[in-house]
C-alpha cells in the first residue's frame, strides 16, 4: 500500500529518499525550487550536475525526462532533476503532456534505483507559469497511477511551498483515491 500525502514545507528540509527538483534543461541551478535545493546541497550537487552529459549544447535534461545525482548537505540522499514544459496557452495538451511526462520519468528512476519515498514539487507552476490547479491534477493523477505497480515506492509527498496549494492538493489526493 503506497501512502501519498500533501504537505506545506520546503523541500530541502525533508528526510525522503530522493526529493524532486523543478530544473531547466541545462541542470545548473536557477531561481525557485531549483536554487533552493542548490543551496541547500552545497557546492557538490553543481559539480555532479556539470557532470551530466549534455544530449544536445546545452541540454543535460530534455523536456519530460529526468535525471538523478546524490543529495551532498541535503536530509534527502537523493536529488531527481526533472524539466517540465513551460506553459503555453496555445500548446495546452502537448504542455499537459510533457508534465505527465516528467512526473512518470522520477516514478521510473526512483523505482529503477529502488527508492522507498519520494517528494515532488509543483514542477511548471512557478517561472514556467502551467496554471496550478490543472498541474496539481496532472500530478496526482499520473503518480498514484504509477505507483501502484512499483515495487519500491511505498511514500509519495507533494511538498506544496504556498500554503494555499495545499488544501488543493489535499482535495485532489481526496477525490482521486
Ligand atoms: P518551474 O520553473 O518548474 O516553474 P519553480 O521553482 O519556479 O519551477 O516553481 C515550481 C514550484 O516550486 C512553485 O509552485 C513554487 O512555489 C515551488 N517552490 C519554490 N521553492 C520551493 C521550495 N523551497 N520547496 C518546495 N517548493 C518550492
């Protein structure tokens, strides 16, 4: 039986796992939740991520995809970067796609490396502006689906930074059990 919950902290103060981290495609820190976890993890996490083989210039992380390094000063052991789609009123479904995406590639990797517990952030509400309530969907949806057939995963926690998404998170994990 997986246990998903809905709380409001920051992401870097929480002992799971592997904590999720809202990246851009070059995996070299930036504002949000991004710069959070960076300066939270110290300098080693920069120094792992400049490690990542780019797919393309300037590409570590394609769009949907995700990508894992230690978690260095971090409570999580774990850090999985992921890219969500930056929103676009005219690209609604291939948006809500790419979100789908990249909340199934940290189930997936999270489950391959055998993970017990698992945070996410709101991956695209902040600086790439995909509508919140439609996200918080998209995100419960998808990973209660998935991780009913993993093996590992046994805790999932949305880590909600604005108190107000969690009373909307709590709401969905309600009416989607
Ligand atoms: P993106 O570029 O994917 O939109 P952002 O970091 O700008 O990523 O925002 C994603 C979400 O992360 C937003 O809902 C924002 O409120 C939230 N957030 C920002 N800082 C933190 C934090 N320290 N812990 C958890 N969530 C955070």
């Amino acid at each position: 039986m997986v246990t998903l919950e809905a709380i409001s902290a920051d992401i870097t103060t929480l002992s799971v796992d592997a904590i999720v981290n809202a990246a851009n495609p070059l995996m070299l820190g930036g504002g949000g939740v991004d710069g959070a976890i960076h300066a939270a993890a110290g300098p080693g996490l920069m120094a792992e991520c400049e490690r990542v083989p780019e797919t393309e210039p300037g590409v570590r992380c394609p769009t949907g995809e995700a990508r894992i390094t230690g978690g260095y000063l971090l409570p999580a052991r774990w850090v999985i970067h992921t890219v969500g789609p930056v929103w676009n009123d005219d690209l609604a479904a291939e948006c809500d796609a790419a979100l789908r995406a990249a909340y199934r590639a940290c189930v997936h990797l999270a489950s391959a490396r055998h993970l017990r517990s698992l945070a996410f952030p709101a991956i695209s509400t902040g600086a790439y502006g995909f509508p919140m309530e439609r996200a918080a969907h998209i995100a419960v949806i998808t990973v209660r689906q998935l991780v009913q057939s993993s093996i590992s995963i046994e805790r999932v926690v949305f880590c909600c930074f604005r108190p107000r998404d969690l009373a909307l998170y709590q709401h969905l994990l309600r009416a989607s059990r």
